[in-house]
C-alpha cells in the first residue's frame, strides 16, 4: 500500500491529484500529528532563514504496525528503486 501525507487540506490535495493524476491515498495532516510522530517535520533552510518544515521522507511499515525502513529524506534518483528493494527484502 502506497500513502502518501501531508498538511494540505483534502481540498488542495484533490486539486494536487488530478492534476498530477496520482492513484495512491493521501492523508490530509494540517495539525501534523501523523508527521510530527514520524519524525517527518525538522528545521529546514532556505535563503538564509530557519523554519520548521515538512522532510519528504519514506518508511516502510510492516503489516503489523512496527516501522522496518526509514529514509530519512528522499533523493530525487534512485529512491524508486531503493524502496522496491527494501520491499523485496522484507518478504
């Protein structure tokens, strides 16, 4: 299963999956609860400034509810194929 979250409102994430025509489920998170527990929002920079901000990140999550995998933060290549690996790996 395939989740993807984040602390848009389910009226922008509708607008976000059709026009990027996305097939997987998105789970509106505006008061970051879910993010905040997986450790998916830290301090980021840009431009010279500090702000808390929202890592793109990725966990692999086992059937009974325990984290297996985290990828702290996503690279742009070869993520795809790290993630498909892990899967693989864990059975």
């Amino acid at each position: 299963m395939i989740l993807g979250c984040s602390g848009d409102s389910v009226e922008t994430q509708a607008k976000f999956k059709a026009k990027y025509k996305i097939n997987f489920s998105l789970l509106s998170d505006p008061e970051f609860r879910a993010i905040d527990a997986y450790g998916a929002r830290r301090m980021k920079s840009f431009l010279g400034k500090s702000f808390l901000g929202i890592v793109r990140s990725t966990f692999l999550i086992a059937p009974d509810g325990k984290i297996r995998k985290i990828w702290p933060s996503v690279r742009p290549k070869g993520h795809a194929v790290d993630v498909l690996e892990a899967l693989k790996a864990a059975g």
